[in-house]
C-alpha cells in the first residue's frame, strides 16, 4: 500500500513537472468573456488599440443568400469586454456610400469611402474620422481622390486600395484607373501623412501590356517613396508555361522627385525566382528579398536578399544563396534524410517542395528574416460501389499547411542562419483553414510565432515524426520563440479543449510590443485573449 | 459705441463662418449630384418583341447586389398573340379569335463583371403563359438559360438585348381537350426591352 502512494505521488509530480517544462511562461495570457459570432462571417480585424482597449471592425453578410452587407465596429476594453458595438451608416444625404476600407493612423480611425456618380463617371474617394464613443462617422466628408471614367463602362469604375509605411507615418492610397483590355496597366495613388494631409500624388502607366504584366504587391516607405513589385511574362499569361526564361520580376520605384519611376528587373541568372517581397528599410533603401529554384516554380533551392537605393536604382548589396543540406532534410525523418542524402550524393538537384513565401521582417541593420511555409493541396477522389451496383466518386480537398521556415539575411547580403520549425496542419474544411498557417511577433530581438498544433509535438525532437492536427479536438496552441541566433523552443500557449477556443493565427494583432491581442473561437462563439509578455 | 462695434464685427465673423460651412457642405455636394442614378436600383422594362407578338407586359428588375438582380414581369395576352411565330399570322386571326390571358415571369440574373444592373448578364428565366387555345385553356411554362446585355443611352433609360434557349412544357387544363399535336419543345426566346432607372 506504502509502495503504492509513493508511485502514485512519483506520479502525479513527473506529469506536474512535465507540464510545467511545456507550458509557455515567458508571457501572461487572460482571457476575456465569449461572445456569439458566426463562423461563416468574415474575421473581425482589429483596427484600433490604446492603452483604454481596441476597436474591432467586422463585416457580416446580411440578407437575401447573404448578398449585403453589413459593417460592425465594435469598442472593447483592456479587460476585452464588449463596451459597445455599431453598424457604421454610410450616407451623404440620400445617398450611399461604399465602404472601401478602416484604417488607423495616429490613434484616430478613419473610414474610407466612395461613392460612383454614374451621371459625372467619376468614382470618388472620401475619408470621415470614427467618433470613439458613439462609433459612427462624423459628418464632414473629405473628398480626397477620384477616378474618371468617362467613355468607360459603369463596371470599370476602378477600385482604392491602401498601404501604410513601416514606421506609420505615410499611407498611400492607389487605384486602378480604367484601360482596354491589351492596353498598359495604368493607375494612380495618393501619399498623405497621418493626419490625411495630402503629400504628392501621380498617375503611372505601367511600362508593360497588361496581358504581359501582373503586378503582385505595393508598399510606401517611410519617406514617401511608392514601390511596386510585378512580374514581366514573355508571352500571355493565358499560355503561360513554367521555363526559366518565361518571367522576371520587376521593382517599379516612384517617388515625389521622380514621378516616372524606375524599373528595377530583379534577375538571378538561369535560377527562377519564385517570391519576392519589397519594403523598406529605416535608411529608406530598398529591400527586396525572396525564394529561387533551379528546377521550377513548385519547390525553392535557396533565397535571395537585394538592397537598392530607390533614388538612383543603385545596387547596393545583391546575393543568393542555396539552403544547405542539412537545412533542407533537418525536420525530415531518418527515412526521408537517408533518402534525400542519396540523391545528393548523386549530383541531383534536392529542393524544398511547395514553399510560399509569407513574410519578411525587416530588421534595423538592414537585415531581413525571410518566412516561408510549406503549403499544398492534396486532392483525393474515392470511387465506391453500394450493394445496388451504383458507383459514387467523392472527391475531398486536404489543405496542408507544413512546416515554417526562416533564413536570416544580413545587410550585406549573406545569410546569417536559417531554421525550420517543423508544423503539420491538415484540413479538409475551408473555413477551418482560417485556423491554420501561423502568426507572428516580435517581441525584444525575438520571433514569436503562434499556430495550432497537435499536442503530441511539444515533445518533439528531430528525426522522430511530426504529428498533423486536424484542428479539431486534438489541438494545442503552441508559441515558438526564435532567438536571435536562431534557436527555438516550443511551449503550449493553450489547449483548445480546455480553453473552449482554437486561435485563428489571421485575426491576431500585436497592438504594442509586449502585447499580443489572439483572437479564438469555437463554434458560433469566440472570445479575445491578451499575452502580455 | 464700443460695444455695438465689437457685436458687428462678432455678427461678421459668425456670418463668414457659416457661409464657409454652407460652402463646405455645397462643395462636397457635388460630388453626389448625379440625378439619383448612382444608387437607383430599380429598372423597370417594356419588352419590345414580347409586345409585337401579342405579350404586352412590363417588368420590374431590381439590383440585390454588384453581381445579382431579380427580374419579375407581369404581361396580358392580346388577342394578336402569335405563339412565338410558329404560326402565320393569318391563321392565327382565325384560330385564336378573342384569344386573351396572362404571362408571369421571374428571371433571377448574375453578372460577371460585378456591374449590376449595366453590362452582360446570364439569367435563369421561369415564365408562365396561360390563355385560351382554340377556346380551350392553355398552360404555357417556360424555363430558359438567357444571356443578356444591358446599355445605358441616357443616365436613366436603358436599352436590354436577350438570347436564351430552353425548354417549354404545354399543360392543357382541361384533360379531355380534343386538341392534338402539342408537345413539349426547345425553344429559343428573345428579347429587346427599352426601360428606365430610379
């Protein structure tokens, strides 16, 4: 009996002990009440915050099939109670505004919205400040652009978009402005300063044919500058096939001074570059990093950094730089690793599958940290047969989302570290999808990531496998802390059972730098939690 | 003295103010001067075609969204009906004499361009005849796949060409009807509506 106490206490405090070497404590987390939501409705945004709460912008479908909608801004306190909520009424007089976009620059929030005069062929742009307390517009409209559309049809009436400087001192504004299909792209954009006071504006036709140029992202530096990245194909995307030689990216710099811009082609010689991402760094140059591959565009070799000064087009530090061996097989089991090693051995290329570029960090030496994640779709058709001889074909989508990867690049250009945090998420649901992927902080001169994961990973060590959650009831979420150096630790944040909430990376916010808002839900309920490290 | 200058020159200031807000709202007023058509959502329609072969109606388009809008229509037979041209008009005058009844239409429309309720359209249209045939009561259904394209030639009225093909179900009331030969067919209808915006 004596024997028995003494195992059951041994017991009881190795799972103690083992739960607290798993539990991440370098952070606080609170939880605050549940509120009913619809999981079908789009994720609520957090927009706003102060030291009093944030504010929370949500769009829900209303009506018939779903085919209005509705914008909800709702105030919540430090302690992430629900103050208040309110449909933001968009109206001048009688008639209808559209809501393009809510934005927040120096703790104002600020609705965006335009309104098409079919009569002028005009789209315009106006912006309204958000009253805090009664969480409605205040009535004066500002018009601050507009987009002619004159001998055009009502559908192409152009749409605004926005982006805002690292620093948060700029916002651009941009819009498409109409053009025949075959025609250059062409568009305008608009620089303000936080306060919406407007710096310079200018109008761009794109030096390409539309057919023959695909723009993928846009950014503004802290100075003003607008910056583009596009992609230049040899022939029409429509019969666009993979080959190396097919497509080049492009950097499109424009600023105040040089309003015609500078076209930056980004090429690494028989190598295919497969993501690349632009931003700024604190000096103002111009930083593009990203993925090449030797054999096409489903797998990455290796990563490139680029860094240009945006005023003359000068290259200050270009390299590229194949991801080693070791780096490439480290989260692979013992099978895998034997197997991949062969083929090296062989002189074959070896690279990582179904990689995608996520985001890039910019660091203030100008630097960068590069993340990727391992992401596909695995399509399974099943055909059975019922006792009555009729056959069904079921077809099911598995939505992977793998492992995550950082390479760290130094300002000159060579990498630094790289390092692979080993992820299985699976899904066959596409709203449960919302779940998976990973989100990001950083917090002193580490990287925290926060994801789901399955439980039976917080032990995991390198050569045994990875276990895939299915985000359902076997979900924990976990944070990673990646130090400066590159190591990392793995610790659960929370348990969905337990926490009644799985986190939906996407709808999380870091508001300041100790403090990260994780937004989780179950069901038709979701709740906010604060990690305060 | 001194006073009544001060409240005169208050007065003009106060005055100047005001003005400048009345000016602030006038300015942005023009900008939402359009004749009520940016936000008009309602069309209603008479169909030209329809009306030429003896279906007089009117229809009642409303916008649900950029992509969709719901069309309903309500139309009298006339005597000249002519059974979508299938038979000479001659013999109509003697086969169909006092021929009147009603149509019924709902066509649900989607738009690719997200241009609703301007530019081209792919529609489900569901349309119901009834009158009577050589003095028997006749049941005309029809569901079709349209595709349409709609212009405006003015800020409010609208111009709207529709071809379709589908399938028509002939449902004779009366059971006992002495009337052979009618079967259920393709057909391929068409329209051009002439309509106006508010």
């Amino acid at each position: 009996m004596k024997k028995s106490i003494v195992i059951l206490v041994s017991f009881v405090i190795f799972i103690t002990s083992l739960s607290a070497q798993t539990a991440y404590k370098n952070a606080k987390l609170s939880w605050g009440p549940e509120y009913k939501w619809n999981i079908k409705g789009d994720i609520p945004e957090i927009v706003c915050s102060n030291a009093d709460g944030y504010y929370v912008f949500t769009q829900k479908a209303v009506g018939l099939y779903g085919l209005g909608t509705k914008y909800i801004i709702a105030k919540y306190n430090s302690k992430m109670e629900k103050l208040k909520e309110a449909e933001i009424e968009l109206k001048e007089k009688d008639n209808d505004l559209e809501l393009e976009f809510v934005v927040s620059l120096n703790d104002k929030i600020y609705i965006l919205s335009s309104f098409r005069n079919k009569k002028l062929k005009k789209n315009f742009l106006f912006y309204q400040t958000l009253n805090k307390e009664t969480l409605q517009p205040e009535k004066n409209l500002t018009k601050i652009s507009e987009i002619n559309y004159e001998g055009y049809k009502n559908s192409n009436d152009g749409s605004y978009s926005f982006v805002i400087s690292p620093d948060s001192t700029k916002i651009a504004v941009y819009y498409n402005l109409p053009y025949e299909k075959g025609e250059s792209e062409k568009f305008g954009y608009h620089i303000f300063d936080n306060n919406f006071n407007e710096i310079y504006q200018n109008k761009i036709t794109l030096p390409y044919n539309d057919e023959l140029f695909e723009i993928s992202s846009f950014n503004v530096s802290n100075i003003g500058g607008f910056n583009l990245v596009g992609i230049e194909y040899n022939e029409k995307k429509s019969v666009w096939k993979v080959k190396p030689t097919n497509y080049k990216y492009h950097i499109l710099s424009y600023n105040q001074d040089d309003p015609s811009g500078k076209d930056l082609p980004i090429v690494l010689e028989g190598k295919f570059i497969n993501d690349l991402m632009c931003g700024s760094n604190n000096n103002n140059e111009l930083i593009g990093a990203g993925f090449y591959s030797s054999m096409g565009t489903a797998s990455i070799e290796g990563s490139f950094y680029i860094r240009i000064n945006p005023e003359t087009g000068e290259i200050l530090a270009d390299s590229y730089q194949k991801f080693s061996l070791d780096f490439m097989t480290q989260n692979m089991t013992d099978k895998q690793k034997q197997k991949t090693n062969k083929k090296a051995s062989k002189g074959k290329d070896v690279e990582m599958w179904e990689y995608e570029m996520k985001g890039i960090i910019h660091k203030e030496n100008g630097g960068v940290v590069v993340i990727g994640e391992q992401y596909y779709v695995q399509v399974v058709t099943r055909t059975s047969t019922s006792s009555n001889g009729s056959v069904t074909t079921t077809t099911t989508y598995y939505y992977h989302y793998n492992d995550i990867i950082l390479i760290n690049i130094d300002a000159s250009g060579e990498i630094a570290w790289t390092q692979a945090i080993p992820k299985r998420q699976v899904t066959t649901s596409p709203i449960m999808q919302r779940a998976c992927s990973f989100f990001t902080a950083i917090v002193d001169d580490k990287i925290v990531i926060i994801f789901n994961d399955h439980p039976k990973n917080i032990l995991y060590k390198k050569g045994s496998p990875i276990y895939a959650t299915n985000l359902g009831k076997n979900t924990t979420t976990v944070v990673v802390e990646v130090e400066a150096d590159g190591m990392f630790n793995r610790k659960v944040l929370f348990d969905a059972k337990e926490s009644k909430a799985i986190c939906l990376p996407h709808a999380c916010q870091q508001i300041t730098p100790e403090e990260v808002i994780i937004f989780g839900a179950k069901g038709n309920k979701y709740k906010f939690a604060k990690l305060n490290f | 003295m001194k006073y009544l200058v001060l409240s005169l020159f208050q007065f003009i200031l106060f005055t100047i103010s005001l003005n400048a807000q009345v000016n602030s709202s006038n300015n942005i007023s023009q900008y939402f001067d359009d004749g009520g058509i940016s936000n008009a959502s309602n069309i209603v329609e008479f169909n030209i075609l329809s009306a030429i072969n003896g279906d007089i109606g009117i229809t009642y388009d409303r916008k649900l969204s950029d992509s969709f809008s719901a069309e309903v229509g309500l139309g009298f037979i006339a005597p000249y009906y002519t059974y979508e041209f299938r038979h000479p008009l001659w013999k109509l005058s003697e086969d169909l004499e006092g021929l009147s009844g009603y149509s019924l239409k709902i066509q649900p429309k989607f738009y690719v361009s997200l241009g609703a309720p301007e530019d081209s359209y792919v529609g489900i249209l569901l349309r119901h005849r009834h009158y009577n045939y050589l003095s028997e009561p006749l049941g005309i259904t029809d569901i079709c796949v349209m595709y349409g394209t709609r212009y405006f030639v003015d800020n409010n009225i609208c111009v709207s060409f529709e071809l379709g093909f589908g399938y028509r179900n002939k449902l004779l009331i009366d059971p006992y009807s002495s009337l052979g030969g009618l079967f259920d067919h393709l057909i391929y209808p068409g329209s051009i509506k002439v309509g106006y915006l508010f």
